[in-house]
C-alpha cells in the first residue's frame, strides 16, 4: 500500500465545499496583513471522503476486534454516546453563555462530579484537566499546595514506584518536586523496608498506581497508606487502573487522597487514535479548596416548584485553572452516558468481568508464557516474551506476529521490571470466544518461536505495511509533506513552509 | 449489553481459574472495604437514557436556537458533513494511539497530513500532532523555552491583550517553579511595541496572540526583531481559520506558533474537547513536547509513517522527558485536518473573508448608534470591541430576550472595560442576523 498524500491529490481550481457569497458590503482587506499564498490542497469533497476512508482502512481499532493493551483499558466503545454527545442541545453549546441557558450542561457537569465522588469515595471532584496525565499533574499541583498552605515547605520528595506509568515521574518533575524511585518487592508489592527510609518530613506524597502495573492489588496497600501518612505526606492514586476497582473498592476508602480518572479507559470515551481524553481528579476533604476550577456547584438553592441554579464556583484555595474553559465536555456527556446504562451494579459487574476475564486468560497464558509475579491478577497481568530454549525470540517479535492473526499486540516492553513484558489487559467487553482464540493464537505463536523462528522475526506478513525503519524516520525528519501547489516533485524536508 | 458473558461462560471460566466464585478473585482487596454499595441511581435502557440525556440536552439554548455573536476564544463556524463522516468511522474513532505502526499507517498518514497542513498555514517548518487546547499549548511554549535557555533566562513576557485562559493556565503550570510569567502593566489599547520595555537579557520567551484576545491583528515582524535582539524567543497564538486571509506568523519570524484549533470544523460542546496547536522551527523540534510523525519506508521498501523523536517523551524518559503529555488531541487534529482539505486553499479564504466583511460591517453598523462607539480602533479580524452605554449585562439580557446571544462582557475581567462587549461575527451570521442585533442594541438606549 502507498496511499498517495492530499498534496499529490491536489488541482488546481478543485473546491470541496462552496460557501455562500457575501451579503454585506466588503471592507478594506488589511494591506500589510493579508497573506500571498495559502499552501492548502485543492481537492473536492469526493476526493476527501475516499482518501480518508481508504486510510481509515489501514487501522486496527476496537470496532473490529480485541485489543489487549495493557494499562490502556481499549474496551467496547458503545454507540450510543456518540449519538447523546452529539445532541444539538451538547454539541452546539458555546462555552461561555449566560448559565441561564446553559443548566442542561450545568446538571450534567454536576450529576457527573457526584458520581464520580461515590464511585471512587472522594469528598470532591474536577472535571477540568483534560487527560490523565493533566490530571496527575492536577493532583501533584494539589499535593504541593496542600504543603504550601500549612507552611511546611521542607516536603519536596515524591515516591514513585519503578513500575510506575511514565507520566508519573514525567508530572512530578513538571511541577518541580524531587522524585525519588522505589523499589518493588519479590511479590510486586512496594517494598515496605525501602518506603520506610523515606518516611521522613520531607516527604510531599508517593504515587500509587494500585492496581500496580503488573496487574496486582497492592497487597499491604492500608500499610503503606498510614506509613505515608505518618510521616506527613499524602497518598496520589494513578487511576488509570480504576476499571478493576468500580464497586470493588473505593480508593478514597483506603485512605488515597487524590486520584484521577480516565473517562477515555475507564467510562468508555474513544481513544480516537491518540485522545482526546478526559481526566477528572477526586479529592479528600482537606484538598477540596485546593482543586482547580472552576467546578459546578448550586448557586441558588430551589424549592418545591423552582429547581435549584447551577454555577461556576472557584474552589477557595485553588490552585487555579489547567485548562481553557470546563473541561473536555464531549467526554463528560460520553461517561454520564456510560454510567447510567449500567448503574451501581452493572458497574461492580464491568470491574468482576474485567477481572474474571485477565485471570482467565493469565491461567491459560502461563501454561505457555513465563509468568514472573503468579498471583491472582486484577484487570490485567504482565508475562515474558520471551523463552530460554528460543534465544533469537523478543516480546517485539512476538507482538508483531500476532498482527498476522488480526490482534492487536499486548503492551510491550512495559512495565520495565519485567524482561521483555507483555502486559495484557482484554477488559470485561470481550467474550470467552474471544479469550479462546486469543490463547490458540498465542499457543500457535509460542509454537513457532520454537520451531520457525524466521517467521516471527520478520513478522508481521499480512499488515499493509510491514516493520518500519525508525532510524530512517528519526534521522531525515521528513515531518511534512512539503505542501507545493500544484504537486511537483516533492520539496526536501527543510523546505517544509516554503 | 456491553458485557457478553452468560451463566455458563462464567463457569466454565472460573473453573479454568481454579476458582469458585467471582468474589474469590478479590481476595487482596481489605475485606473491610471490599464491595461497596454505590449509592448511584439505577442502570435504564439505552431507550431510556437516549430520552433522558435529550430532556437535559433540551434544557439549554444552543447555538442553533440562538443567534450567537459571542466569541472570546471558540467560535460558531460552520462544520461540512463530511468532518463528522470522517470522525465516526471506528476506524479512527476507536483506535488506540499508534504506537503499532504496521496496523496504524491510517491514524499515522493522517497526523502526517495535519502537520503538514498547520506548517503550511502557519508558515512554520514542523508542527507536532496536538496538545489539549490553546491555553496548555501555551503552556508548553513556556516550558519548551524554559528548557531552550536551559533555566538561565526565566522571565516570560505574556502580553495583557493574550486570552486569559491562557495565562491563567500558564500560571498554574509554573507556580512555586523558578519561571516566572509576566503580565505587563501596559494601557489595553496599546500596540505590541508597548511589550518592548519588559523584553531584555532574561526573557526567555515574549507571547503575544493573533488575532490579539480582543479580536486586534498587528504586523509583529519589529517585535519579532526586537525579541531576538534581545536574545528571546517569540510565541504567536493564532487563531488558525484567520490565517485563511492573514499573514502568517511564520512571515513575521515567530519561533513558535501556538493555537486554539477549535474554529477548524470542531464543534464548540460547551468549550470542549478542542485542540492545541503547536508548531515551531526545525531547529527547535527536539525540545518540542508531544508525539510526532516522520515519514519513512518499510521492509517492503514502501513509503509509511511512523512516531519519530519518542527520546522526547514521558514513556521513553520519564522524569527527563519534554513534557508529561500522553494522550493528545488525535481525533480533533483529524478533524481540522478534514475541515482543512475540504475547505482548501480556496474555500478558507472565502470563510476568512466573510468573517473579516461581516465583522466590519457589524462594527459600523454599531458604532454608527446613538451612545455607542468602538473601542478597537486599530484592524481587527472577526470581533472587535464596543464601549456601551449601560452595562453589558442589562444588554445581554435584552438581546436574550430576542434570542441573540450577546457578546462577550469585558468588563468582568478588567475594570477599565466596564460597559466593553467584544463581539464575534463569523461566515454563519447573515446580514439580517446583524441588523437585528444593531437594532436591537439601539433600542435598549434612549437618550
């Protein structure tokens, strides 16, 4: 496949779309700011709709099949948030209109930040910070405050596991705290000898990711939560792994002060390729003055005939804005949605089938592939890629080959504890059809790593295109077609603008 | 439903399992806390929620049902069908980010052409594949020229005329850092030579916007000498659909275009999700934060797309990475770049243009009132400022009161604009659209 780019495509004179002409009479263009050439395409609304139909085509995605990413939680998108967010009444809303006209959006918000609270037992909830690494940073920037509020400034390090997400370290040194790496123990647990060393009164908080990313509960989780409380510091939960946990455990329960969501894992958004996400990040009592806002509060109380007004609140002490306007609120009607058609069973029901299905899966995999932490798995698991008697075999090769078969590879190469990992999280959407020929797949690919090894390392055969040189890629830096109107040859690299 | 399990799959798994029931496999869980009830309310049908979200869709006004002339940072434009045909296909809508080039090129060519599609309308040389919105690609500009002056020049200068937005996030993001981000005591009305005085040997970046929060466009070519004289760089936050008629920033020697992406066939869904723009010059592109693509050729000697310069970023380099940034803004980047290819070379001119007339003719119009005048008095592109005669509040109200959607109230952000609305004018408002606002505001003061 070398599906040609829009500015191959290009004619001159070509419109895809007609605008009306002017109604009104024209005024003067600025005459020192009107631009010579717009380096756009020239292609009609046929043209647009087939080229990006056809590259669409190239894709996996979940509407066509399982897609076991680890820590990314790629569950069934269900078709009817995209029609509610669409609703005209969502969708055509501009973000700073009177609240009079805007309540419908108001309650939502609202209803939204409430249940969030009773799901993961926070005394309060933004829906401002736009991803879950927006909302780790949000959570970290409440930590400091917190500190900053009660004069005690010495408080400068935050632990973090080293199976921790990347984004946790990456947070942490964005908001200038010294990040200090712990250690996991024999049984994935954090190593409670190596907490303890750091339990002293510099310490700001640790960023627990429980389930950790190994797919285990933390199995002395209250003990590590009172020991950093002890020494003064505060607890932040990575909730991108909260799809084990609904109406399984509450981490505020546990003592967990902060924590954010993943609507785009958790409550079902589409990743669309990248994001965008949502990130709402729940609180403890103590922090709730501390949250970014504004947040959605009753700003004139009802009564019987009269339903109550819906505001705009800055929280007192907040730590200030993250983002442009409320939030991503596309998402937010996505997850309201998602969380009304299942209710608080269907919820307790997503996180047993998510978990139901990982150690179905884990029980199978392990007859095959190392498995270095056996215990009972939560929503996901990690095993090696890898096998003593097939020394040339890499979880990459086998995470290509599987592509052969039309699956989406596991998470590779992560989290960086295990060698070669392949982390696997198959969420509660799919069915035991579905695991069963994953595990064929799986027992087929083992086979040939063992027995035909060249087809793994040159793998995948069937993909429109095959493995990419990267070095290529990093060291011409072609990062733009080169845009010459009408298509010529194409420019060098460096000549991208011009 | 969306769980497919029945009775007999479940218990054939848990067999596999070694397991009884499904509450065994929560054994780690403290018992004390485990199984909460939810006090949630209780799960309705598809049926049931599809009315139930219409009932609260229908409890506001939209834009559809309004006349909408407000403006300050998302604007009402028109979004061709094909934007959506695109963005509804589960190929793209349900994939994940395309970390597996070979099953991903869809995903991967299209970021490809977004890029190539905001360097070639900001007249930069790379663009990466998003950030959230404008007010975090701000953000980022900071933190990349932080990064850029390796923390020995800590003074960013961001202009009092930039959306507020954006410096109240950028506040955020660098509060209790060594950054520190400056708002210069500068009379509104000023032009950009205003900034001169607070640019100098310890500004690492100077960010003004275009069009300027309040709708004003300048020529920043002598700005843009004056802040590398100093040694600085420069931001230029864009509005991307004027650069349909304006001069690029690009032009003007600007280091870093960011933006709000949202005017490019992204709906306005009450301020979000949206997209952030960021481009900036070659040299730059290994401190730029975000993912980016980089055409190469495969096994199979084919041309193909892959994310290049992942050295950069938080999965690779954890606490030393650019940014923390993961999940972007993917689907709004193809979105734009849909709304992009169809409207073209020609087609966003003409959208640009009738947004530039009917502002400008909405602006006369007004000025032209008993009580009113314009505040703007230098070019301005799509929305300009008004000084009223009574508060811009007891207007809005009347306007409402004839389903206009009255402009931007100025007045709640800075004193010295009190009875100021900003209005927004765009390709959507017709001509009688616009007369009935100017007649409805002549009517709400009587002299």
């Amino acid at each position: 496949m070398t599906e040609s780019l829009l500015c191959e495509l290009s004619v001159p004179g070509r419109k895809g779309v007609l605008f009306p002409k002017s109604d009104v009479p024209k005024a003067s263009l600025p005459a020192n700011l009107t631009r010579q050439r717009l380096p756009l395409p020239e292609v009609s609304e046929v043209d647009v709709v087939r080229y990006f139909t056809r590259l669409s085509q190239l894709n996996y995605c979940i509407d066509k099949g399982m897609y076991p990413l680890g820590s990314c939680t790629m569950k069934y998108n269900p078709k009817i948030n995209e029609e509610t967010a669409r609703l005209s009444g969502f969708a055509n809303i501009h973000p700073l209109q009177p609240v009079e006209t805007i309540q419908g959006c108001m309650v939502l918000m609202y209803e939204l930040q409430e249940m969030l609270k009773e799901i993961g037992g926070f005394a309060g909830v933004t829906l401002q910070p736009a991803a879950g690494a927006q909302g780790e940073l949000t959570g970290v920037l409440i930590i400091r405050a917190y500190h900053q509020s009660r004069n005690d400034l010495k408080r400068t390090k935050i632990l973090i596991p080293d199976s921790a997400h990347g984004t946790n370290p990456a947070t942490s040194a964005m908001s200038g705290l010294e990040v200090v790496q712990l250690p996991s123990d024999a049984n994935g647990n954090v190593d409670l000898n190596e907490l303890r060393t750091h339990c002293d009164d510099t310490l700001a908080g640790l960023m627990l990711t429980n389930p950790n990313t190994l797919g285990l509960f933390e199995e002395n989780v209250l003990e590590v939560i009172r020991m950093v409380h002890e020494a003064g510091g505060l607890v932040y939960g990575d909730g991108a792994n909260m799809n084990a946990l609904l109406g399984i455990v509450r981490p505020g329960d546990l003592g967990i002060d902060v924590l954010h969501y993943n609507l785009h894992k958790t409550f079902s958004t589409p990743h669309g390729g990248g994001g965008p996400g949502s990130g709402p990040v729940g609180v403890a009592a103590m922090l709730v003055d501390f949250m970014p806002g504004p947040v959605v509060d009753i700003i004139e109380e009802g009564d019987d005939e009269i339903p109550p007004l819906f505001g705009f609140v800055m929280p007192e002490k907040s730590i200030g804005r993250v983002k442009s306007f409320w939030g991503h609120f596309g998402m937010m009607v996505r997850a309201y949605t998602y969380i009304r058609v299942h209710g608080p069973e269907g919820l307790r029901s997503v996180s047993e089938h998510a978990v139901l299905n990982a150690n179905y899966l884990m029980a199978q995999m392990k007859k095959i592939y190392h498995l270095p932490y056996d215990r009972t798995c939560m929503h996901e698991f990690v095993v090696e890629g890898r096998w003593d008697d097939a020394p040339d075999i890499h979880a990459l090769d086998i995470a290509k080959r599987m592509m052969d078969y039309n699956l989406h590879p596991p998470t590779n190469y992560f989290p960086l504890i295990v060698h070669e990992a392949l982390m696997v999280e198959p969420t509660e959407t799919e069915s035991k059809q579905t695991l069963d020929a994953f595990i064929e797949v799986m027992e087929k690919i083992a086979d040939e790593a063992h027995n035909n090894p060249e087809i793994l390392k040159t793998a995948p055969h069937t993909t429109p295109v095959g493995r990419l040189d990267e070095v290529k890629a990093a060291k011409e830096l072609v990062l733009c077609c080169g845009l010459e109107f009408p298509p010529r040859e194409r420019l060098l690299p460096d000549k991208c603008s011009t | 439903m969306y769980i497919p399990h029945t009775e007999a799959d479940r218990e054939a798994m848990l067999h596999t399992i070694g397991a009884e029931h499904l509450e065994d496999l929560f054994q780690d869980v403290p018992a004390a806390y485990r199984f909460p009830k939810l006090d949630l309310p209780p799960a309705i049908t598809e049926m049931e929620v599809m009315m139930e979200m219409q009932r609260l869709a229908n409890a506001n006004e939209s834009v559809s049902d309004l006349i909408c002339f407000l403006g300050a940072g998302a604007y009402n434009h028109y979004i061709p069908a094909a934007v959506d045909a695109v963005l509804r296909r589960g190929e793209f809508l349900t994939a994940y980010t395309p970390y597996q080039p070979e099953i991903s090129q869809g995903t991967l060519q299209a970021i490809f052409e977004y890029q190539s599609l905001i360097a070639g309308l900001t007249g930069m040389e790379v663009s990466n594949a998003s950030h959230y919105d404008g007010a975090t690609a701000v953000t980022e500009a900071v933190t990349m020229a932080y990064a850029h002056f390796r923390g020995k020049r800590t003074k960013m200068v961001l202009s009092p005329a930039l959306h507020p937005h954006y410096r109240e996030t950028a506040e955020t993001y660098n509060h209790g850092t060594d950054v520190s981000i400056v708002k210069p005591d500068v009379d509104l009305k000023a032009g950009p030579d205003a900034l001169l005085p607070w640019i100098d040997a310890t500004t690492a970046l100077v960010v003004v916007q275009y069009p300027d929060f309040f709708g004003r466009i300048y020529n920043y070519t002598s700005l843009a000498e004056a802040v590398h004289a100093a040694g600085a760089l420069l931001a230029i936050a864009v509005n991307p659909l004027a650069l349909g008629l304006l001069t690029p920033p690009g032009e003007f020697g600007a280091d870093i275009v960011v933006g709000e992406g949202q005017p490019l066939g992204i709906s306005l869904s009450f301020g979000g999700p949206y997209l952030g723009i960021f481009a900036t010059r070659k040299d730059y592109v290994r401190k730029m934060a975000g993912r980016l693509v980089g055409e190469t050729v495969d096994t199979r000697g084919q041309r193909a797309y892959v994310l290049t310069l992942t050295a950069r970023e938080q999965h690779i380099r954890r606490e030393k990475a650019t940014s923390n940034i993961c999940t972007n803004q993917g689907l709004m980047a193809l979105a734009s770049a849909v709304y992009m290819s169809l409207l073209g070379k020609n087609g966003l001119r003409q959208v640009a243009e009738l947004c530039y007339h009917k502002a400008h003719y909405a602006a006369n119009q007004i000025a032209a009132l008993p009580g009113y005048s314009l505040w703007t008095e230098t070019p301005f592109f799509h929305e300009f400022v008004i000084r009223c005669p009574i508060p811009v509040a007891d207007i809005n109200e009347h306007l409402l009161e004839h389903g206009i959607l009255g402009g931007y109230d100025l007045g709640k952000d800075n004193p010295e604009l009190e009875n100021c609305m900003m209005i927004a004018v765009t390709e959507i408002n017709s001509k009688e659209e616009i007369d009935l606002l100017v007649e409805t505001l002549s009517e709400v003061y009587h002299d």
